[in-house]
C-alpha cells in the first residue's frame, strides 16, 4: 500500500522520487506536512539529521493515524506511555530530539553495590514514578521506537 503526504498542498506518494526535495522544501519553509490516511490528514513535522530530512509523526498523534499506517501508535494509556510522557520523555518537535531522564547511572562507579530488590517486586515488571525511567522501560521504549515491535 502506497504512502500520500500532502504538501504545499500537493498529494505526494513517499515512493515519488522527488519525494526528498519536496520535503527539504517543505522543511525551509517551516511547513507541517499532512499524513493522508485519515480523510481530515494528521499533522507530520520534517525533523533534519545531518544532509537528510526525516518525516516524523507529531507528538501524542500516534492514535490519530489509521490502524494501518507506519506512523500509528497505540494510545499511550493503552501501551504505558502515559506515564512518563512530559517528565520522563520529552519530545522537542522543533528540532526533532526526545530527551530520557533516566532512574540509573549510564557509566560504572566503582565502590557501589547494586539495590536490593524488594521482597515485592516482579521482575517482569516495568515500574517508573514517572519522573525517571527504569532500565526495562528505557529498553521497551527503544525497542518500540526503533520499531522491533512491528511486522
């Protein structure tokens, strides 16, 4: 199935080969392209890596999309997102970064012992206060992100 984005006001299939001008276009003028698989279209935003140009779905719009397009995404109530989206995560659409506060150190400290694991606790639990995020979580939302999720 065929992907349409409309910019400028032009329907454009992603598998167009002017497709990357069109978006480098799109991103000089500061434009929110439109995702076509919902008749009103969502709103997408252009993110610049180095010389490429990434269309990327816009924050929290993930549910709006149709069940069958890339850009979908469970409502964050249903996958656990809620909770630590705006204090864990937080995206900047401007320029198209996601900061993760983390619950851990990423570099190794010598002298330290590991904390003890709660009598309670399951380890297949995916636990945050929504304020940092554990290991677990930050590998779920990698795995989800770098869509292994997907078929």
């Amino acid at each position: 199935m065929s992907r349409h984005i409309r910019m400028g006001g032009i329907d454009v299939d992603v598998e167009d080969t002017a497709f990357d001008d069109r978006l480098a276009d799109a991103y000089s003028h500061r434009e929110h392209p439109l995702c076509l698989c919902e008749a009103e279209g969502v709103p997408m935003y252009i993110a610049r890596f180095e010389d490429r140009h990434i269309l990327k779905r816009m924050p929290g719009t993930g549910a709006q999309h149709a069940s069958d397009c890339e850009s979908y995404e469970p409502p964050s109530d249903l996958s656990g997102l809620s909770a630590v989206e705006g204090e864990a995560i937080i995206e900047n659409v401007e320029d198209g970064t996601t900061a993760l506060k983390l619950g851990f150190s990423l570099s190794k400290l010598g002298g330290r012992t590991a904390p003890a694991i709660g009598d309670n606790a399951d380890p297949g639990d995916v636990r945050t206060d929504g304020a940092r995020l554990s290991l677990k979580a930050m590998l779920h939302f990698l795995w989800d992100r770098a869509q292994f999720n997907r078929w």
